[in-house]
C-alpha cells in the first residue's frame, strides 16, 4: 500500500514539473533593434559612449567604424542557446569532476582595418556609400576632404583593443 501511495505521488509530482516546463514560453535573445532601443536615450538610433551602460572597453570594442556611436549594424546578434558550445551556458568547470570538461582551444580572429572592413568594391578606401555611419561622421574623418577614407585617416583603436574579427564573407 505505502510503495502505491509514493508511486502515485511521485508520478503526480512528475507530471506537475513536465506542465510547468510546457507553460514555459522558449526565451529569444535581444536583437540588435532591442539594445539600441534600450540604450538609445535621445532617440537618434544610435547609442553614445555617454548612452552606453558598460564598460567603456566594451564600447569601442562594439565601435566597429570607430565614428563614437553604436549603430545597429555594429550590434552582434546573440546566440540562440542551440547556437551555443556546449560548455559556453555555464562557466569553464560548471558541474564537471576533475578532468571531465576540456577546456575548448582559444578560437582563431582575423583582425582587420576599418578600410577592409568597409571597402565593398576593394580600392582601399572607403567612399561615402560604402560608409555606415552619418555623413557629418564620415566628413570628420575624411581629413584631406577627397571624398574618400583611407588606412591613414581611419580611426585607430586605442591600444589594447582588439578590431572584431572579420565579417563572414558572402561566397
């Protein structure tokens, strides 16, 4: 009688969890649109380094162009938790017995210029229509005033800050 009793309570319980897993709506990460949105306080689409609520090292890192704004363009998209390494959901170690969760090998970056990351047509500079951010951006750092950007007037990343890996090509 007793073993029939926390049989039936066990599969209660059991059934109770599985619902509740199902009333569960799945989480989607924040798109680009979404952190612009969150940050952008004068509501010109971009977001500042005075907007911006990190760490100012995370800021010109996200500063793609390096022009001191965030656009969309320049927000990565997050993974999707079925887009995520196994072991990147939790720290280096999480659950694991000694030896039983590798350490993943340090991923390869390309690092590229400004110039080659914006030179749709690859003359080595970059032009007005190839440039993302707003016109009067774009004058401020054409120094010589020829219509074009080149290796020697884009904006420099302060030492100790990485350029972001390469986009993926379109091939």
């Amino acid at each position: 009688m007793k073993t029939r009793i926390i049989l039936i309570t066990m599969l209660a319980a059991g059934a109770a969890m599985a619902q509740q897993e199902e009333k569960r709506p799945e989480r989607k990460p924040p798109t680009a649109a979404d952190f612009i949105q969150r940050l952008d306080k004068d509501g010109d689409g971009l977001v500042s380094a005075t907007e911006f609520d990190g760490p100012a090292d995370h800021f010109a890192m996200m500063d793609t162009n390096g022009d001191g704004l965030i656009s969309e363009s320049e927000v990565l998209p997050a993974p999707s938790p079925k887009e995520m390494k196994p072991n990147e959901e939790k720290a280096e170690g999480a659950n694991c017995g000694e030896g039983q969760c590798p350490k993943s090998p340090p991923e390869e970056k390309v690092e590229i210029s400004f110039v080659q990351r914006f030179d749709q047509d690859a003359d080595g500079k970059v032009s007005t229509e190839e440039f993302p951010g707003p016109a009067e951006h774009f004058t401020q750092l054409d120094v010589n005033s020829d219509g074009y950007i080149t290796e020697d007037e884009a904006p420099k990343r302060p030492a100790g800050h990485p350029r972001p890996a390469a986009p993926p090509s379109a091939e």
